[in-house]
C-alpha cells in the first residue's frame, strides 16, 4: 500500500502547530506509524479522546479510511486509518456567527411585519378582483 504522507503537511499540521494539541498528536502519532486502527491509535496516544480527535481530524480531511484489518489490540476486524497528502485542513468548526443587535432585530421584524401587511392588502384586493370577474361572467 502507497501511503499519501506529505512532509510538508506534517510539517505544517504539526511542527508548525496548526492543530490543536489533542489533534496533533493523533495526527502525529499516525503519520509516523500507520496505517493504525482507532484502538492503536489511543493506545498509542495514550488518551481515550483519540476517537473524537479522529473523527475530527476525518471531517477536515486529514486523515482517512484506507482498509480494514483485524486490530492487534482487540483481535475484531477494524478499520484502517492513515493521513492524507492535505497541507490545509478544511474548517472543521462553523463559520463564527454574527452578532446582531435588538434593535437590529426589531428594525427587521417590523419591516417584515410591513411586507406581510403589504401582501395581506395585495391578496384581498386579487381575491375581489377575482370574485368580481367571476360575477360578471
């Protein structure tokens, strides 16, 4: 099996300190040693978070499912992770929401209570308009 190790990643992701702690050292630990199963890899790291840190670091794209195999610590048929070639990991948290004021909020609620308004009046006058046409057919 080729793996897609790139030490420009690993220097990045890693030496130069792009992820949090607790996900550097899963992505540390399975750059130098995998592929490795979720169990090996908390054994490794020595932390009973490490399957959070996986599942994290699967969302941002910087590790990935490469196979199966039976894993030396349970002796069960488990999947086989190992880190891709991605310098720049996606984002894993959502974009920072914004800040809106109350009055922001109340400016836009009373403009949307004017649109509705608006609409109400424009429907009753289609609805007679129709009514109309209807009685002079």
């Amino acid at each position: 099996m080729v793996r897609q190790t790139n030490p420009e990643a690993y220097k990045h992701l890693v030496t130069l300190g792009y992820l949090p702690p607790s996900r550097r050292a899963v992505y540390a630990y399975l750059y130098n040693d995998g592929p490795c199963t979720a169990m090996q890899i908390e054994q490794g790291v020595g932390s009973k978070n490490a399957n959070k840190r996986t599942s994290e670091l699967r969302t941002q794209g910087l590790i990935r499912h490469v196979g199966e195999r039976i894993c030396p610590v349970t002796g069960h048929q488990a999947d086989l992770l190992d880190v891709t070639d991605l310098v720049t990991p996606e984002p894993y948290v959502a974009a920072p929401t914004t800040t809106v004021s109350r009055k922001e909020l109340e400016r836009q609620l009373e403009e949307l209570r004017r649109e509705n308004r608006r609409l109400k009046l424009e429907l009753a006058l289609l609805q007679r308009a129709t009514e109309d046409n209807t009685r002079t057919r």
